[in-house]
C-alpha cells in the first residue's frame, strides 16, 4: 500500500495549477485589510463558508469574485510565493503556473503588475527549490477579440511566458473559437494546452477540436476522451499529456474520475495528477494523489509513472529534463 509520506516524497511536477485558485482564506483577509476593501468577511470561517459550490459554474461565481483583493504587483507576488512554500513542502521540483490576466485587467489593473508580481515570484521560488514558469490563460467566456488584445499586451513580456491556455466557463465556449489567436501564439512558438474539463456540454467535441484542429500539446482535465476510441489513439500516439484533477472532479462533478483517470494512465497515456485550485478545494497535490491512491489502491509503481509522466509532459527543455528524471 502507498503511504502518504511515498507520496510526498516523490519528487514531482504540477501542471495544473490556477495561480488565482491558490488564494487562502488567511492572505484573502490579509489583501482586503491591507487594500481597503470590504468583502463581506472577516473571519477564516466565513471566507471558508463562502467557497460553496456543486458545479463548474457556481465555482467560477465564488472564484472570479474573490480576486478584487489582488490590486498591486505585490500581492501577485505574494499569492505566487504562498504557493510555491506549498509546492516545496509537496515536494514540488517544477511547476507551470496558470494564470488569468483578464480577470485583473478587466477590474483596471494593468497587465504589467500582474505578470511582474507573478514573475518575480516565480524567479525567487528557485531558491526554495522549486522552479516555475507561467502560463496565461485566456477566459473562454470572453471575445477572441478580447484574447488578441491580452495576448498583444503579453508580447513584450513574451520570454515570461512558457504557455498558453484556455480556461473558464466551457458553455458554448468551444475552442475553435479561438482559432486565430491560438494558430498565432503556435507560430510564435509558445507551447499551447487547453482545459476540456469535466462532463461538459459537448466534451468530447471540443476534445476533438483542442486536439485535431488547435493542435494542443496538453488537455487539462479531458478524462472525457474515453468517449471516443479514437481520439484516445491519437493521443496515444502523439504523446498527448492530460493533466487530471482528482479532487477539483469530485468538486464540480461529485465523481473524482478515478476510474477514468487510471483507464488512461494504464493505456499508457501521459496522465498527470495536480490540484487546479488547491485553496478552493482544500486539497494540494500530495493530497489529491493520496485520495487517488487510497480510494482506488493504486500501487508504488503508478505513483512513481505519474511523478514521471508529470515531467515527461513538462515544457522543460529535453537536455533539462534528465535532471529531474
Ligand atoms: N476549469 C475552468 N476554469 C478554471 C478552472 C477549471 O478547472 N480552475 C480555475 N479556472
Ligand atoms: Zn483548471
């Protein structure tokens, strides 16, 4: 049986993981206090007590909300710095860290102080020993229009950026909506994934679409793709990496996947398991591999193919990654 000391002692990479989705209780109360802003909470109980939801949807309406805290350069930096202390006790050696410059730019912060808080944070998590690296997503209930605009401001920061992602409400939000942006950011050279999260409206279609017509490197989520045979050739074949999310699944679907999730990793399929919005759902990577692990008796050798798939799928150079491997 695997311990959860195996577990947290494997060195790992997370690939999934929303820089906004990693706000506790205690710095939300602390960026309110220090910006003046009222939240309607004062205590760790009630900031806890508000983070109340049963599907995709009615997170995105307790998530996007809680960001007005985040008003300067320094408390981007400091949300990126509480995750990466987490990620070190999970024994984290790498990180891509997601995160959603429209959900600030459209309150009238300016896009600079977000991706240098987030930057300068990732530059001093070496230290702790972890390295990091960012990718911007794009919120898919918003325009391409409004896409293009964010990624030209992206531009001169281009060498910040590994990634780029797609993320939020999936309701008739297909991805070939973003074609033009996404063949762009391809061209110029940015690796590129996609979240195809859980049992949504049309799931296998815009799995369909991230991979034949985008072209993704990545899905995020995408346990959906057991629905066409296929399509999980394809992935096969292409080396496709998923980036699966136990816990966030249990959140929004009441079922964590698990069955699902092990399917494609013994097909031999490069699946990942991470914690998308650990402060949300309580549960950091370590976690969400134990609960895996214990509900579904995964043995030593699957942990140890997920810490390895985890870095097989990273945008780490190839001469790098023997470093981890
Ligand atoms: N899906 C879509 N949007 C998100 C998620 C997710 O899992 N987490 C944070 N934003
Ligand atoms: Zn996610």
């Amino acid at each position: 049986n695997v311990t959860k000391e195996f577990i947290v002692g494997i060195p790992k990479a997370e690939l999934h993981v929303h820089l906004e989705g990693t706000l506790e209780p205690e710095l939300k109360l602390e960026l309110a206090k220090k910006n003046g802003i009222d939240i309607g909470q004062k205590t760790i109980e009630e900031v806890r007590q508000s983070y109340e939801f049963d599907s995709l949807t009615s997170f995105l309406g307790v998530y996007y909300p809680a960001m007005e805290v985040l008003q300067k350069e320094e408390d981007f930096y400091l949300l990126a710095m509480d995750y990466l202390k987490k990620a070190k006790d999970n024994n984290v050696k790498y990180a891509e860290l997601f995160f959603d410059p429209q959900a600030h730019t459209s309150r009238g912060v300016p896009f600079a102080d977000v991706i240098n808080g987030y930057y300068r944070a990732a530059k001093d998590g070496v230290a702790l020993g972890v390295e990091s690296h960012l990718i911007m997503c794009f919120l898919r209930d918003m325009s391409q229009e409004s896409a293009i605009e964010t990624y030209e401001q992206m531009l001169p920061y281009g060498d910040k950026i590994i990634g780029i992602g797609l993320d939020s409400d999936e309701r008739k939000n297909p991805p070939k909506k973003f074609a033009d942006v996404f063949a762009r950011a391809k061209e110029d050279g940015f690796n590129i994934t996609m979240h195809c999260d859980i049992d949504q409206e049309n799931s296998i279609e815009h799995i369909r679409q991230a991979l034949l017509e985008i072209g993704v490197q990545r899905i995020d989520h995408g346990t959906n793709i057991l629905e066409d045979a296929k399509l999980v050739e394809y992935a096969k074949e292409n080396g496709i990496g998923f980036t699966c999310c136990p816990v966030s699944n249990s959140f929004v679907t009441e079922d964590m996947k698990g069955k699902e999730i092990l399917e494609l990793l013994h097909k031999g399929l490069k699946v990942t398991v991470n914690s998308d919005d650990p402060a949300y759902f309580q549960s950091y990577i370590s976690d969400d591999m134990y609960v895996l692990a214990t509900k579904y008796n995964l043995e030593k050798k699957d942990i140890i193919q997920l810490a390895k798939n985890s870095f097989e799928i990273a945008w780490i150079p190839a001469e790098k990654k023997n470093e981890y491997i």
